[in-house]
C-alpha cells in the first residue's frame, strides 16, 4: 500500500464514522472540495465529448465515490466473490468498475 492508499484509507475510515462530530466535519469538508472538483471534471469531459450530454454529473459523481466507499467497507468480502485477488489487483478491479460505470451495463442490440 502505497502513501496515497494510507492517506484514502484514513479519509475513508474517518468517514464511515459520521455518527462522531469529527468525522461528520471532515465528511463536510471532503463533499464541500473533492465532490464538486470531481463534479467539474465531468461537466469538462462532458463539454469536450468524452461523456455523453445527457447524464448528469452530479449523479456520475455520487457513483463513483459510492464505489470507493463501498470498496473500502467490504474489500475483504468482495474477494469471496469475484474472480480476483483484490490486495493484489486492486487498481484492475477499480478499473474495470468504472470502465462498467462509464459504458454502462445494457447491451447496445
């Protein structure tokens, strides 16, 4: 685990503890800056064509970062049900969870 991971993991911690004034206040704080840059970072990649029009990227947002929070909360069971090691191939399966995010999961027939 690399500084960056140790860094996430703590934000990540400190945030499923929102019951706790500290952890609500960083919550706060982590909405307030990385949500609405991420949020921006879509409207830029929508205006560019890199993402259609018609999805909105407050909504896009919300996805992904429930992915990471869910991926964090439950990253040692996940493993019992996909065909990968997760401490080990951890940036393929985030890959590979946003790739299906961004392409959707309905067939294009």
């Amino acid at each position: 685990m690399d500084k960056h991971d140790a860094v996430y993991n703590l934000l990540l911690r400190e945030l499923s503890e929102l019951g706790s004034p500290r952890g609500r206040k960083i919550a706060e704080e982590l909405i307030e800056t990385y949500f609405e840059g991420l949020v921006d970072l879509l409207l830029q990649a929508q205006k560019i064509g890199y993402l259609k029009r018609n999805i909105n990227p407050q909504v896009a947002a919300s996805q992904l970062i429930a992915m990471n929070v869910f991926l964090f909360q439950y990253r040692s069971m996940l493993a019992d049900f996909v065909d990968q090691d997760l401490s080990e191939d951890l940036q393929h399966f985030c890959a590979t969870s946003v790739q299906n995010l961004l392409d959707g999961l309905a067939s294009k027939v």
